[in-house]
C-alpha cells in the first residue's frame, strides 16, 4: 500500500516543516515539499494537523508480578491502550527476581508478551540478583538476543535489591559490553527503616508512602551510583523515573563533567503532588502511590523538571506505566500503606500531557517530540528504524490535532484500570490518526488494530555512548 499524508507540519528534532510524508508498505519511502509527492496515490489529509514519529514509552511494566498482585494491563490491554494515545513502542522490563535465572525471566517474558501486543515492543531486563551467571548472561542477552539495557536496584531489599558491589561488578560488565545500567536511585536500607519506624506510631495512611522516601534519599541514591559508574570507568548509566529536584542537580553535574550519564522523568512528577493526589482523604491517595513518590508542590521539584526536560538535563519522559485497580489491589495496603502495590498507569496519556506542556509554554513542539520519540529511540538502540519521520524509517506516525481536546477519564481511557491517575484532566490537543509500520491501527478514536501484530524488536546499543 502507498499513500501520501499531505498538508501537516512534520516535526522533528531539528525543527518542524510543511512536508507530505510518503509510506510504502510498513516504511517511510520518501518527504516531499507540500505538493511535489505523487499525484496517483491514495492520500490521508493532515492539514493544520502535526506530523510526528510514533510515540515510544521506554519504560512500562505489564503483567508485572508486585506486592502479592500482578500490573492489571496485560500486553494486550496495555498497548492497546498505548496505541490510543499515539504510542507505538514500548519497551517494558523483563524480569529476574531474587534467586532466579536471567533466562528464565527473559522467556517468561516474551511469553507474556508473543502473540498478544498492539505495536512493537522490545525489553530491558531487571537484574534482582548479580551473581557470576547474571553476569554471564548479560553478555549473551547484549549478544543474541537485542537486550542492551539493565535495570538494577538500589531500593526494595530482598525483591530486586543490588548492593553497592553488585552494582559495581554489573556496571563493569555493562562498561565491557556496551549496556546501558538503568538505576532506581532510591536508598532503600534507609527506606525500609522509616517505614517501619512510621507503622509503629500508626501512621498507615497513603501519604506516609511519600513521606518514607524522601527526596534526600532519592539524591543520595542518585550520587552514590553516578560516583559507582565512574569508578567503573565511565559505564554508561541512565537514571529512571527521576522525580526530585536535587536528584535532578546531580545527574546535571555528571553531566556538566561530560560523563555519560542520562536520566527520564514521568508525567506524573511533572503533574501531581504528594498533598494534592498521595495526601487526598481517607485510602484515596492509595491510587497514587508508586516509587519513586510524588514530591511536595511546597518545593520546586516540577518547575525544575520541565527546566531538566528543555536542557536535556532529563532526556526522555517515560510513564513507568504499572497500572494496579483500586478494588482488590489497591486494597491490600488498606491500614497499612507499605503493602499498596507500587503504580500508576499512565501508558495511554503521555503524548497527550508532554503536548500541554508545550501549549503550556514549557516545552518546545520539537523538545516534544524528542523527549516523547527521538530520544528514546537513541538512547535504547532502535534509531533510525524508530523515533524520527524519515526515509527508510518504519512508518509508525502520528497525525496529531492541535485544534482537538482530550479529556482523560477512567470513563474514556483504554487502560484496565477502575480509576484514573489524571481523571478530569483537560489536554488542548489531540491523537487523530496512529500509524503502526504504515497501517492505521487509530483514526478518529475508532481501533482498527489487533492484538498480535506488534512485533519484538531486538535492540542494538545506544546511540549516546562515548
Ligand atoms: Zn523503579
Ligand atoms: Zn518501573
């Protein structure tokens, strides 16, 4: 098939330009200046419209096996759902638990995940034990199998928790072949002391999540494995879900020296606070627990962020999509917050609430886009083929409406989940048409896709090693 999408604004990393964008088949054949494109072709009108590259979420958790519960979006669920908001990639955590075997995880996995996803996926895994075959297994997944990134643990003892050496043998493994070390920088020795010093004096409410983990410990965190991986001669180290300012001054430091060393941000610490959604009334807050926490609006760790997002400071926004219903899973931490599973969903909204901030006046439309698309692409080793509108890439597009308005609700949204972590929240622009390898999966909210036609993608190295 061959059709030429004419009349929008293609935005990219370096800039955004009135372009007709030519697909044949699954890739990008061609951008022409508006007009010049073939006249004998079918054609999908874009005017007044954004051209920009499927949205890639780098950091999603289906199925994921938590707290006695497992995430409620299956890979069915939830890339339907992320094609909806106009993403069409996802790369989620494959998992090795305490006490397992890396391959083991890996192929749990691709279980899990074959023959059920809505656009392409691909993997990082989560090393919860670094031992001599961890380490060896490292090297085979960076070989065979396109697996290029690592997440380690420096909170949640005896789950998925490395210490110091751990961590320090696995980003010398990482140094040798390539990998990137993903860390959650959250001291979780400490952590666990304050919570269990703040259950003893009965405070078992949501917000105690937050106030258990506070920044202090999150920067702590962050330094210690920014000085880890410089010890390991400069390894290359990307920080996730960053949500504090001074986490965020750390990795600008690192960074300022010229070390290799990146960081994401998610929606909901550039949107929601501890007092205002952790801290609502009663068990409510419960629906917004995840770690690391919302911080206090009584700070600036948002503004600082948004100006981490436009200095490539932070580099990508990923949603840590983890979503867990309310009813009987929420639930189980009622009169006891340490037990509520860790989560909010949010794999459908990104697009859409990363676009406010740029009609907010906080983002430029091409800073959207790479945080959201190009950036992710690089920094995991699926660019060229994803992440940016050109020729030979795959025709994963999204026409997008900045006229349109989305309004999230748990009411519209597509995700498995009995409750928003946005509900209510009014967006000034909206996904009109989603292209997954040259088919429209998305058009005018109707679904034209189908559970299995998302395909693996192994990974190569990331483009932003020195
Ligand atoms: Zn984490
Ligand atoms: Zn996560």
């Amino acid at each position: 098939m061959t059709l030429l999408i004419t009349g929008g604004t293609v935005i990219g990393p370096t800039g955004a330009a009135p372009a007709d964008v030519l697909v044949e088949g699954e890739k990008i054949a061609a951008i022409h200046t508006p007009g010049a494109g073939p006249a004998d072709t079918e054609t999908m009108d874009a005017t007044g419209k954004y051209v920009i590259p499927g949205g890639i979420d780098a950091h999603t958790h289906m199925e994921l096996p938590f707290g006695g519960t497992f995430a409620s979006d299956t890979f069915d669920t939830g890339t339907r759902a992320a094609a909806f908001g106009g993403t069409t990639t996802i790369i989620d955590f494959a998992v090795q638990r305490t006490g397992e075997v890396v391959r083991d995880g890996l192929a749990a996995w691709h279980a899990k995940a074959g023959g059920n996803c809505h656009v392409d996926y691909a993997f990082h895994m989560i090393l919860g034990g670094v031992d001599d075959d961890s380490l060896k297994a490292m090297d085979q997944l960076v070989a065979d199998e396109g697996i290029t990134s690592f997440k380690l643990f420096m909170a949640y003892p005896g789950v998925f928790y490395s210490d110091d050496g751990q961590i320090l043998r696995a980003m010398q493994r990482a140094r040798d072949n390539g990998a990137m070390i993903m860390m959650h920088a959250e001291n979780g020795i400490a952590i666990d002391v304050l919570v269990r010093q703040a259950l003893a004096r009965g405070e078992t409410d949501p917000i105690h999540h937050g106030l258990t983990r506070p920044e202090a410990l999150e920067a702590e965190a962050t330094h210690r494995a920014i000085m880890l991986a410089e010890v390991a001669q400069d390894c290359p180290l990307y920080i996730v879900h960053l949500s504090a300012s001074r986490a965020l001054a750390q990795v600008a430091a690192a960074r300022d020296a010229g070390r290799n060393v990146f960081a994401e941000t998610c929606p909901q610490y550039l949107y929601l606070t501890l007092e205002d959604q952790l801290g609502a009334p009663g068990f409510e807050g419960a629906k917004w627990v995840c770690s690391t926490p919302l911080r206090s609006k009584h700070e600036s760790h948002q503004r600082d962020l948004w100006q981490g997002l436009r200095t490539n400071d932070l580099a990508v926004v990923s949603t840590d999509h983890c979503p867990f219903c309310f009813k009987d899973q929420k639930e189980l931490g009622v009169g006891d917050f340490s037990r509520i599973p860790n989560g909010i969903g949010g794999v459908e909204h990104r697009v859409d609430l990363l676009y406010q901030g740029v009609v907010d006046g906080k983002l430029s439309l091409q800073r959207w886009v790479e945080t959201i698309a190009t950036t992710p692409a690089r920094m995991f080793g699926l660019y060229p083929r994803k992440g940016v509108i050109a020729p030979g890439s795959d025709a994963d597009i999204v026409v997008y409406d900045p006229s349109g308005r989305t309004r999230i609700s748990v009411e519209t949204h597509h995700m498995n989940m009995d409750h928003s972590a946005y509900e209510g929240y009014e967006i000034a622009g909206k996904v009109d048409t989603v292209m997954s390898r040259g088919e429209v999966i998305v058009s005018g909210g109707a679904y034209h896709g189908r559970a299995g036609r998302g395909k693996y993608l192994p990974r190569g190295l990331s483009s932003y090693l020195v």
